[in-house]
C-alpha cells in the first residue's frame, strides 16, 4: 500500500516583486490578517530583491525573534545602499522575519505566540506564524543557495558576538557551511550545539541542502555599534565568500569554539536575583562559581551557587536581573 501524501494549499502570502528582474525591488511579503482593528487588513512584511544576472542567490534574514536587533539594523542598511551593480546573481534581503514580533519588540508573534525559529515548515493554513514559515520553506529557501540568518540574545540574553555552523551528517555540506562562517569573520566562531533543533529556520535550510550560517551578536534587547559593525562587515563578507559580491572578505581575528553538549547549558533552579561571578568571554575551570541567585522573598538566606560544568568560555549569560526557574544563566564553550 503507498503512503499517503499530504497535498498542501498554495501560501496566502502573495508580493508583487519579480523575483527574476534584473535591478533592484523594494516590497513586501503581503499576509492577509483580518482583525477588530482592520476586517480586510494585512500583514505587510518588508523584502527587497536585488538581482544582476545569473549567479547563486543569498538569502539574508533578521528578526526572526522580534526582539534582536542586530541583524533588521544591518539588513535595513544593506537593503538601501547595496546595489545591483554590485552584485553578480541575486540578493534577497528580508530584515524581520516575524515582523508581528519584531513590530511588537517581542521574541514571539503578539497574534498567536508563535515562535518563528520552531515552526518550520509551517503550514500555508495554519497560524500566522506557521503562515510565515510555510512561504519561507516553501518559496524563499528553494531559491537560495547560500543562507545568513543574523541572531542576537534578544531580552533575555547576552552573547559574545559569534557566528556559528553546525555539525551535519553531510560532511561536505558542514564543510561548505564552515568556511562561510569563517568568512563572516566575527570575533568569535562557533561549532554549534542546539538545545532542541526540531521546527528550526537553521534545520530547514540544512536539509535542503543550503549553505547556511546563523550569528549571536550580542543581545539585551537593544544594539550596539560595535556588533551593528561586526554584522555589516560579516553580511558582506559572506557576499564576497558566495561570489555575489565582488572582492575578497575583509579578515579579522576570530575564536574557534566548539559547543560539545548539553552540559554547556547551566540552567536556574531558583527564582531570584542573579549575580554574575564572571563576565562574558572570561576564561573558567570546571568548579568556579559563575553566578550566584539570591532569594529576594527575604533576606538572611544564603544564596544558591552556579558552578562550571567544564572548562572553558564564558559565552552567554541571562540579560535581566531576575530569573526563574528554568531560565538559562550561562553557557559555556570550548575551544577547536
């Protein structure tokens, strides 16, 4: 007996834009929304397409979660001051992913709470977030041959700002996706682990075969110009890399690290305030102390200590001062 096959609808995301025209476009993905405040609205997602000829096609996204603000920052820039003479093949450019999100300075859609980054591949009759995901999996991903997807820590956290690759169990891919990241040239490169990369942006692209490089670039819920620099400079290196850009990257120093497993993750047991015993990018031993979360119900209780799981580096911390249970308060990596 043959297996069922599941024969999806055609997206309702509709653009007016000619994917195929030689020069530059700027539009919108259009996503048909009724709601109390408009019964005919739409959402109307921000793309430019940038294309000169045949030749591979880039595909750059940021605000995949609505608040990391490196990668729109980067990409609005790009998007008004890259042109097609510049470019040999073709540049889609799309700054805010989840542009609810992003419109509403939330990591997930105010509409339904979807997280973008776990919907893939969505599904054209879904939510407004799986709607998003759909067109993305099905429409943009199939054009691109390279993939830059620039994160940051959003509210919550903080990074050193790093670009990152992940292991594959194509050997060839993963190779072809790390000297990408190496192009990028941030401060820091990662070797990544996820936590839980089922419905990722990340594995939908890899599994299509793209060559697919995503970042963390700091994070707090703001920008800073050093990592706004560091993703401009990056976005053009990886268009240099792909050969859509003309010239070579633009070389500075970078860190390997490598994110061995789940024990580079150290999660709160407590609701408290958090004190920070290292800063970001410090060197640690398997056994220092890096935080500390204090009771705030009142005081004369000791406060629960954090301690390193490894040697290594400090590359992530929780943002806010007060965490919960649950909350991630640092992560650690290794070196190459």
């Amino acid at each position: 007996m043959l297996a069922s096959v599941e024969f999806l609808p055609p997206n309702p995301i509709s653009t007016s834009l000619d994917f195929e025209y030689d020069g530059i476009q700027h539009g919108f993905l259009k996503l048909p929304y009724s709601h109390d405040d408009s019964a005919w609205g739409a959402i109307m997602i921000p793309i430019t397409v940038i294309r000169n000829g045949e030749g591979d096609t880039a595909l750059l996204t940021g605000g995949n979660h609505g608040d990391e603000y490196e990668g729109p920052v980067s990409l609005f820039k790009l998007a008004n001051g890259l042109t097609a003479d510049e470019i040999r093949g073709r540049v889609i450019i799309v700054p805010a992913m989840n542009y609810p999100a992003f419109n509403a300075a939330r990591r997930t859609s105010p509409i339904d709470g979807g997280n973008l980054n776990r919907m893939f591949p969505g599904r054209p009759d879904g939510t407004t977030t799986q709607k998003i995901a759909d067109y993305f999996q099905r429409y943009l991903l199939p054009m691109a041959d390279y993939v830059l997807d620039i994160h940051s820590g959003g509210k919550t956290l903080e990074f050193v700002p790093f670009a990152a690759c992940h292991i594959l169990p194509d050997k060839e891919q993963e190779e072809r996706c790390r000297s990408a990241m190496e192009a990028f040239s941030a401060p820091y490169s990662m070797q990544m682990l996820e936590m839980d990369s089922r419905g990722m942006y990340d594995t939908a692209a890899e599994a299509l075969g793209k060559i697919f490089v995503t970042t963390e670039l700091g994070g707090g819920g703001t920008a800073s110009a050093r990592n706004v620099h560091i993703a401009d400079r990056g976005v053009r290196n990886f268009l240099k890399h792909a050969g859509i850009l003309e010239g070579v990257p633009e070389r500075a120093e970078s860190v390997m690290l490598d994110m061995p497993g789940d024990e580079c993750f150290i999660s709160s047991e407590d609701d408290g305030l958090l004190e920070p015993c290292v800063d970001l990018g410090d060197t640690v031993h398997e056994g220092d102390v890096i935080a500390r979360v204090h009771n705030i119900r009142r005081t004369g209780i000791p406060p629960r200590d954090y301690y390193a799981t490894m040697d290594g580096l400090l590359v992530a911390r929780h943002f806010p001062g007060i965490v919960r249970g649950g909350d991630c308060i640092s992560v650690l990596a290794t070196w190459w």
